[in-house]
C-alpha cells in the first residue's frame, strides 16, 4: 500500500483549517482577513465552514492514509471552495480589501488544487478481484 502523500498534505491543511474555526473561529476569522469579531449568523456560518473542512480534509487525509483513490475527496474539497468563492462573490461589494484578497484567492487556490488533484491519475487503488491461480 502506497500512501498519496499530496493527498495527505492537502487533507492535513483542510483538516487544521476546519478545526481552528471550531476551536477558535474569531482567531481563524482574522487569519483569512477579517479584523472585526463576527456576531450573529456570522459565527453559524464559521461553525459549519469549520465542520465541513474538518469532515473533507480528514476524511482526504483517511482515503491517503489507507492507499484508496482520494480524487472523489479532492473534488469535495475544490467544490466546497466553489461554493465558498460563489458565496463571496456575491458579497464581495460588503467585504474589507483584505477579505477579498485572502479569502475568495483561497477559494480560487482551493478550486484550482481541488480540480488538480481530481484530475490526476489514482496513487494506489486497492483491487477489487482476486487473481486466478
């Protein structure tokens, strides 16, 4: 069993990312731009980045570990920044200069890393059938 190990590294920042938002969102907040504490539905919308990129990146990270086919994972990963890019375009009249910057580059980062790493050709896929002695 080989382990993907660009799979491992891109799950393990996915994975530390969605995790210093549940730890700690109004820091995790500040690293991607924002100066200000989020109130409200802002700290929902934090709370759930958070879940979603813990659940991607450690289960990028499970799928690289164990020698599986992690393209299925580095698609849910580009398409979770898709959606986050999406979002922020349509605010993106409402954001501080740094917020446009860092986060929706991210996104744009992550789409790009998503599609490469769905694109790419399987490290190691268990088989399925057994030879025939």
């Amino acid at each position: 069993m080989s382990i993907d190990r660009a799979a491992l590294v891109v799950g393990g920042i996915r994975l530390a990312s969605g995790l210093s938002f549940l730890v700690d969102p109004v820091r995790a907040n500040r690293w991607w731009g924002d100066p200000e504490e989020p109130v409200g539905g802002a700290r929902l919308l934090l709370s759930s980045m958070g879940y979603r990129d813990a659940l991607i990146g450690g289960l990028l990270t499970a799928a690289a570990m164990r020698g599986r086919d992690t393209r299925g994972w580095f698609l849910a990963s580009g398409g979770a920044d898709a959606a986050d890019l999406l979002g922020g375009l349509k605010a993106h009249h409402q954001m501080r200069r740094s917020q446009q910057v860092i986060g929706l580059g991210g996104a744009v980062v992550g789409i790009g890393v998503g599609l490469w790493g769905a694109a790419r050709r399987p490290v190691s896929v268990p088989s399925t059938v057994e030879p025939c002695a």
